[in-house]
C-alpha cells in the first residue's frame, strides 16, 4: 500500500495555521482517504491573533477571545501540542517533546515526513542589557498581555497602599522600550486602561502616573508612515506620556530604568518590545540561514537551497517583488504572514503534484494602530486617518480578519457590551499562583496578599 505524504508543520501561528487551513480545504478528499496527513506542532493548543493583544490587555476583549483552538479549527489535520527541538532534515525527521514525553521522562519523541513547513514565528530581540533579562517583559503572547494588565491594576493597588513615596512612585511609572506598533499600541492601551481605573481610587490623580515611552530611532510607528508617526508622538504627549527618541536604555538593573540621556526612573514596569528576531529552535535546524538567523527563501516559499522545505512568516526572508530596490525582504506582519500561508499550500500541493508554483506577491496596503479607546492611526492604500474614524476602522478591519466566525462573533459581541457597560479594572493576578489559597488552607503557605 503507498504511503500517505505526509506534510509536517511547525508552528499553529498566523502561518503554520492559516497554511494547515489551506490544506486541509484543497486535500480534503486526500485527507479523508489516508492519501495525505496534515500535522501541526505548538506547544500552545490555540493560534493568537496578536494585533487584538493590546485590546486584551485593556480588558476591551477576554484572553480567550483572541485565539483560535487548533483542534476545532484544523479538525482534518493531526494536532500535536509540543515543541519541536529540533530537525533533521537530511533525514526528514523532526524531535519533539509533548506534555507527554516530559511526564514519562522518555525525552523527546521523532516524526518523519515528506514536506516541512517551517513557521515557528519570532520571539523578543533582547539585547545585553544590565537587569533587562531579570525584570523586563515582553508583549508577544496572550500570558504576556494578560500579565501585564494584571501587573498595572497591581501597580495601583500597591500605590494606594503604600505611605512610602519612593515605592508609590515606582509603582506608578510604567517605561516602555519600542516604538513599533506592539510598544505604540499596548502603551496606548494600557495608558488608557489605567487612566479611566484610578478613577475609583480615592488617592491617586491620573496626573500622578508617569508612563515614558523609550525609541532608539527619530520616530515611532515606522508601519503608518512618516507624517502619523509624528500624529502619533504629539497625540502620545498631549495625553501627559513622556515619548523620548532617540534615546536608548542602558540598564534596569534594582528596578532603576536608566536611559542613554541620563536620566533615571525608579520602575517596577519596563516592557520590552524593541524588535524580533526568527525563533531560536531554527539553530536546531540543519537548514541554510541568513546573517539574521532567518530562513533564506525563494519567491515560491521553498526555503532556498533545500529540497522538499518551505518557509513563511517573521522566520523567514521572503522577497518582496513587489519592492523598487532589488534584495528587499517582506517585513514580518500579519499582512504578509497570512497571504504567504495561502501561496505556500497552494505551492506545497503543487510540487506533490508535479505542478508548476507560483511566486508570492503582495504590495503592502497599509497599516492601523490604536492608541486606546476610541484613538488611533491608519495608513491604508495612500489615505492617512487619525483619531475617531481611525481607531474604527483599526477595529473593523482587524474584526474582519480575525480567524473564524466564532471568533468574530464573541469579540463584536464583547466589545458592544463594553460600549454598553463599565469597563472591567480588576486584576486577577492571583490567578498565576491557584495554589495559593489551599496551601493557607493546609498550613503550609502564606496568603500572597501577605508577602
Ligand atoms: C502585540 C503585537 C501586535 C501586532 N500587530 C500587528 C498588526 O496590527 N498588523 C500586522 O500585520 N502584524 C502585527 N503583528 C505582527 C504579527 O502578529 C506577526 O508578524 C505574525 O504573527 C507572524 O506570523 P508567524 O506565523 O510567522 O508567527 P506567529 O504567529 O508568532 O506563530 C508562530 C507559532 O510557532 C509556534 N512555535 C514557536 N516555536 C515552536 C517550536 N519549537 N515548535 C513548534 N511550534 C513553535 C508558536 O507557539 C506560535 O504559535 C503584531 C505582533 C504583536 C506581537
């Protein structure tokens, strides 16, 4: 009996699962049949849509709202929730460790296949900076999103409670390094969020908090152009926020942020969104790279120089073609992720085929950005919006684009009760210790209130 093709891949993120979608849609007789198999690898049983990531920090959408199950969603395909640590690709075999695996101790297990899709996305670019490793925090994933909101309702809660000056400073002043739309947006939100809760605090002003925001660069939001990106640092300042370029820190070391122009802030808050760099599981990986760690690839996905491997997505080097200077690269976003998914499956079933491919071509159409409720920027096909109509459209066309019906429907209906109603401002930090209350209860632990 012949072998299904079996096509493994790595990531359940913006192209690992929009690919797997694509697939399980054009094979689905082949899949029925046994005549193909679709796996996806995540440690995480969901996909996020991180552009929804700033909102949830605000508490304007729940966590679960803004990611997509695997499982429902690619029901032709095998889902197995690990990590792959490695690739042979020589050998056409990939190690992975499971839940499982980890339980049994029985290290990591190997699948084989016939076509790899590698799209194991970014992750923060640190830099050795002293203190940064130790207290900073990045804004990539939902557990981020949702630490951060509950670190910042903590943060005023400790503000209130403390009569020492020192500690209620720290507390209320909150530095963000980057100014791309991950650092621009959840500032803005967060910003927000924190403005409207300490509304029902009975000692603290909006004026008291001090939120800094840090870009190496002369200006921040490069995505909207130039001209926004000045709206943008205005709008920012005219809300009391200290926007400071072309500035750079330098260390976070015992909570102190102290920046390239010398000035200190004493901070329990330093986020950390100046950039990505590919996934380090590609070190792993015995596949060509670039000077940056990413996958080199051809305008038909296929990482270039390797048989029967493709590649999409912030960890790879795709061309743009529609670019006037020739070597330019699609910046990793979204926009680009989620069209590349569709060429590369198409491309992935073509050469199973014995087909031509086809190239992958999309000139960039823009970008929007909030900057908290009812605030924002677009930039889309040439037409510069701000404000209002911008922040509208940032919600509609990120509502339309949010994987699936179900998805759609929960984040419209969340967002027309919040119109409706007040906005949420507890923190459920406790959540991140469940132990805590039953180890009071047996004697052997202490109520996190009290440490
Ligand atoms: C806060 C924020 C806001 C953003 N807003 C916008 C926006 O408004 N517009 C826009 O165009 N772009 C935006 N982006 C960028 C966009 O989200 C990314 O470019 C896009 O997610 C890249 O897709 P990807 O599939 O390459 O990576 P991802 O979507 O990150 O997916 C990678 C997946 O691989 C998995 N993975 C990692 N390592 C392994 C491993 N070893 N084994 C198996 N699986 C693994 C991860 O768990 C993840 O699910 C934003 C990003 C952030 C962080």
């Amino acid at each position: 009996m012949k072998e299904p093709a079996r096509i493994l891949v790595v990531g359940g993120g913006y192209v690992g699962m929009y690919t797997a979608l694509h697939l399980q849609r054009k094979l689905k007789r082949a899949l029925r049949q046994g005549d193909a198999q679709v796996i996806v690898v995540d440690p995480e049983p969901y996909m996020t849509y991180q552009p929804f990531l700033p909102e949830a920090a605000a508490g304007s959408i729940s966590p679960r709202h803004v990611v997509v199950p695997l499982r429902r969603t690619l029901p032709g395909c095998q889902v197995v929730i690990g990590e792959v640590t490695a690739i042979d690709h020589a050998k056409r075999t990939a190690s992975i460790t499971t839940l499982a695996s980890r339980e049994e101790a029985n290290g990591a297990i190997e699948i084989s296949y016939d076509e790899l899709v590698l799209a194991p996305g970014s992750v923060s670019r640190t830099l050795p900076i002293p203190g940064l490793a130790d207290h900073g925090i990045g804004f990539k994933t939902v557990e981020e999103a949702i630490g951060l909101r509950n670190h910042v309702l903590g943060q005023l809660d400790i503000a209130s409670s403390t009569r020492d000056p020192a500690v209620r400073d720290a507390a209320l002043t909150f530095v963000f390094v980057g100014g791309g739309y991950a650092g621009v947006e959840a500032l803005g939100e967060l910003e927000d969020m924190a403005r409207y809760a300490v509304r029902y605090y009975h000692n603290i002003v909006p004026e008291d908090l001090r939120w800094v925001l840090v870009e190496a660069t002369g200006r921040i939001l490069p995505e909207v152009g130039e001209e926004l990106g000045r709206y943008t640092v205005r709008e920012l300042r005219g809300r009391n926020i200290d926007v400071r370029l072309e500035t750079r820190l330098e260390s976070y070391e015992d909570r102190v942020a102290v920046l390239s122009d010398g000035s200190r802030f004493p901070t329990r808050t330093l986020v950390w969104t100046a950039g990505v760099k590919p996934h380090p599981v590609l070190s792993a990986v015995d596949l060509p790279k670039n000077d940056r760690g990413k996958l080199p690839c051809t305008a038909e996905l296929r990482v270039d120089g390797a048989e029967h491997a493709w590649a999409a997505g912030d960890a790879a080097a795709v061309p743009d073609l529609t670019a006037d200077q020739p070597g330019k690269e699609c910046a990793p976003n979204a926009q680009h992720a989620v069209r590349q998914a569709r060429v590369l499956a198409e491309n992935v079933i073509a050469s199973l085929r014995g087909e031509p491919l086809r190239n992958y071509e999309h000139a960039y159409a823009g970008s929007v950005a909030s900057l908290g409720l009812h605030k924002g920027v677009a930039y889309l096909y040439g037409r510069k919006l701000r404000g209002y109509p911008a922040w509208a459209i940032h919600r509609a066309y990120h509502l339309s684009r949010m994987p699936t019906f179900n998805r759609k429907a929960r984040v419209l209906a969340e967002w027309t009760l919040s119109g409706l109603f007040k906005r949420e401002i507890v923190s459920l930090g406790s959540l991140e210790n469940p132990r805590a209350e039953f180890e009071l209860a047996a004697g052997t632990g202490r109520h996190p209130e009290a440490s």
